[in-house]
C-alpha cells in the first residue's frame, strides 16, 4: 500500500500586507471618531441654540410681567420675580465650550436701559439651524451673527429717524431716546414750528429738511437741551464717543468771512470759548470742502482745542447721498479722532491748540442739529445759524463707544440706510 503525501502551506500575511491593513483600519478609526466628534460638537451647537431661544422666551415672559428685561442674568441659577419663576434653571454653555474657533465663555447677558433691551451673546462652531457660525447676538427682535447692525445697538444712546410728520413740534425717535423741538429761525430767534416733510426723500424713508426756500434767511434745526448724555467729558476724563448719519446737501449754507460755513451736530455757545464740541463743514477754498471736529475744553483759560478733519471735492459731496461718521476714542489726544466717508476711513489730518485736558458738561451749551446756539446764555430767545441747505437722515450717538472700521463699514453697507434697526 502506498501513500501520497499532501503539502500542506501554511497562510500567512507579508509585512507590507499588515502595514497596510493596519493602515486601513487607522483610517476607518480616524474618521469614526472624527464623524463622532462632529457629531458631539453639532449637538453642543444645537443645544446653545435651543438654550438661547428658550430663554428668550422666558425674557419675554418677564417682560409681559414687568415692563422690562432683568439688569442680569445668573446663568444656571432661576430667573424669578416674587413667588413667580420664568425659568427654573437658566441653561449654561455646553462644555467643551471653545469648540472651534469659540472661547471658553459662558452664555453673556447684557440689558441697555436706554432703550429697554437685552444683547445674548454666544458662539457656535458651525452653521445651526438658521444660525451662522461665529459669534452671535439675541435680541428682541431675533437672533443675528456679530457681523449685522443689530449688534451696533449697544452704547447707542441718542437716534433720530428724521421719519416724522410732526403735529407736535417734534422730532419723534419711537425708541425711547430724548426728542428734540424742531424749530425755524432767521439766525436771531428760533419758533417752535409744525412742518410736514413727508415729501422730503430720505436715505430711508422720509428725511427732515433743514432749509426753507419761501424764507431765504431761515434755517430749521433741532434744538434740544443741556442734558449731560450729549457730553462727553467731566471736565478731567473724556469717554469714547461716535456720531453717524446720512446727509445730501443741496449747496453750501451761511457765507461768513467769504467763506461757507455748516454747523451740522454741536453743543456749544455762540463763541468758541466755552463751548464743548462742534462738528461742522466748511469751505475751505473753492471746490475743496472739509468736515471737522473739534472738542473743547470749556475750562480752559488759553482755549484748548483738540481737533481732526479731512478734505473732500465738492463733486464728491453735493447732490447726492453721504454717509459720515467721526470717531473718538477718549484719549484727551487729538491722535484718537478718525473720520469715515461712506464706509470708507479718510485721510484725516489731527492738530490741537492750548492746554485741552478735557471737556465738560455745560449748563450753557445747548445740543443741537444743524446749526448753533445764537446766543450766549441759555434762554428762549435763542437762535440758530450757520446752518445748511439740504437734509440730514438717521442721526445716531454713541457715547462710550469708538466704532470700529468694521462696524462703520457694516452702517453703511446695511442697504437700509439705517443707523439703528428696531
């Protein structure tokens, strides 16, 4: 009997074989705990979400209640008023909370009393819903990234639409800020005046015109107060400070000296000594216009003077739309001035004179849109001039703020001409 004897092999795999297996499965892993990775952190992003709108529901709530928002938010804790609760435990970000690029943050709460509103802010790492990435801003009105003018809201502390058809003798903001008399003057007395200038196109609806062509000595302006929120000083600290609006000038107004002369925002006196602040547009020579700004230091005995201005074409600026905005970063320097031109920064050239230390609130000075106080001393019969022949549109003060180029440039670009959206 024979026997055929089998060979038998015996499997094995070679080291690239292993290698590259290995491989494989590295990658597979990879992208497994990558896609759950993602997936945790899309769910810590919807959740910051769906926290911010249900405690902007609870906001709501309390607001019904109270008339208005809380001045603070305990995140974690409840919010409640007497033996009512709105929200047993106010939600806290989802930890890791620096997802992305997020920073490690809580959930912030600020309230503007100013204007009876709240800013919530927080990041998500990715888009959410209809959330974009990025750092985000809860309001009333909704929800909106950092990057929209709904955020520009904070510091904000005086707006006029320039949208109404008065019966009233005033300047109706419908957002809580001081309203201010409108009035017509011949450059000796002013009068409280009814007007309707719903005809008058604006950047944004209507505008308010400040030139009356049936009086050619006549000048309209907004005469308001003496109230510290349009100073920015105490006489030893000056703070931040922003004005923007919209203007379309018809042509240059009050000739002085043989030159023009447009007093478009100020608190001061009717001379320079004493007064606080002016910015005003001139003519500088024929064709050549500037905007400038001066702070004064009402207490200083050499008339110290910090100012900054820029120069335009006349082409550039007559008949037609332009946005401007003049920033101060409270430095007591006139090296803290910037000027913007329809969201673009100018070139502006800074100086000052005598001893500025800073400026401060007079009982003296009156505030005032286009135009100044024709008079010394604070009284009825007060005046304006050196006003201008065109209109000016949505008029926004921030004092403790500098704006920044990126949020100039998001005032102009808003396509709605809006310095503040309700």
């Amino acid at each position: 009997m024979s026997f055929s004897k089998k060979n038998h092999q015996k499997i094995a795999f070679t080291l690239v074989e292993l290698l590259a297996t290995i491989s494989i499965i590295a990658i597979i892993l990879t992208i497994a705990i990558a896609s759950f990775s993602n997936t945790r952190e899309d769910s810590r992003n919807n959740q910051r979400v769906s926290d911010i709108k249900q405690i902007q529901l609870a906001l709501e709530k309390y607001y019904s209640d109270n008339g208005s928002y809380p001045n603070e938010l305990n995140f974690g804790e409840s919010l409640a008023t007497g033996s009512k609760t709105y929200m047993s435990t106010l939600p806290t970000n989802p930890t890791p909370r620096d997802d992305g690029d997020c920073s490690d943050n809580e959930y912030q709460y600020s309230y503007n009393p100013e204007i009876n509103s709240y800013m919530l802010g927080f990041c998500i790492s990715r888009n959410s819903s209809d959330v974009e990435s990025g750092t985000n801003y809860a309001l009333p009105i909704g929800i909106s990234s950092a990057t929209s003018s709904f955020a520009l809201w904070n510091g904000c502390t005086n707006y006029w639409k320039m949208d109404d058809n008065t019966t009233n003798s005033t300047i109706n903001n419908s957002t809580g800020y001081k309203n201010g008399i409108l009035g017509l003057t011949d450059g000796n007395t002013f009068t409280p005046k009814n007007t309707n200038d719903a005809s008058i196109t604006g950047k944004i609806n209507t505008g308010l015109t400040f030139y009356e062509s049936e009086i050619y000595t006549a000048r309209k302006g907004i005469i308001l107060d003496t109230d510290s929120d349009f100073s920015f000083g105490n006489g030893n600290n000056d703070v931040p400070l922003s004005i923007s609006f919209w203007i379309y000038l018809n042509s240059m107004g009050t000739t002085y000296n043989d030159f023009h002369w447009n007093f478009l925002i100020n608190k001061r006196r009717l001379t320079q000594v004493g007064s606080e602040y002016y910015l005003w547009l001139y003519e500088a020579s024929t064709d050549v216009y500037r905007i400038m700004w001066y702070m004064l230091d009402p207490n200083s005995i050499d008339n110290g003077r910090i100012y900054g201005y820029t120069t335009i074409n006349q082409n550039d600026f007559i008949n037609t739309w332009n946005h401007v905005v003049v920033t101060y970063d409270g430095s007591s320097s006139y090296n803290g001035f910037n000027i913007y031109i329809n969201g673009e920064s100018q070139n502006t050239i800074r100086s000052g004179g005598g001893t500025y230390v800073a400026t401060d609130n007079r009982s003296d000075c009156l505030f005032t849109i286009n135009g100044f106080n024709n008079s010394d001393i604070y009284q009825d019969g007060r005046g304006l001039n050196f006003g201008i022949d065109g209109v000016m549109d949505e008029v926004g003060i921030w004092k403790g703020r500098e704006l920044t180029a990126t949020d100039v440039e998001i005032l102009y670009n808003q396509g709605t001409g809006r310095t503040y959206n309700e």
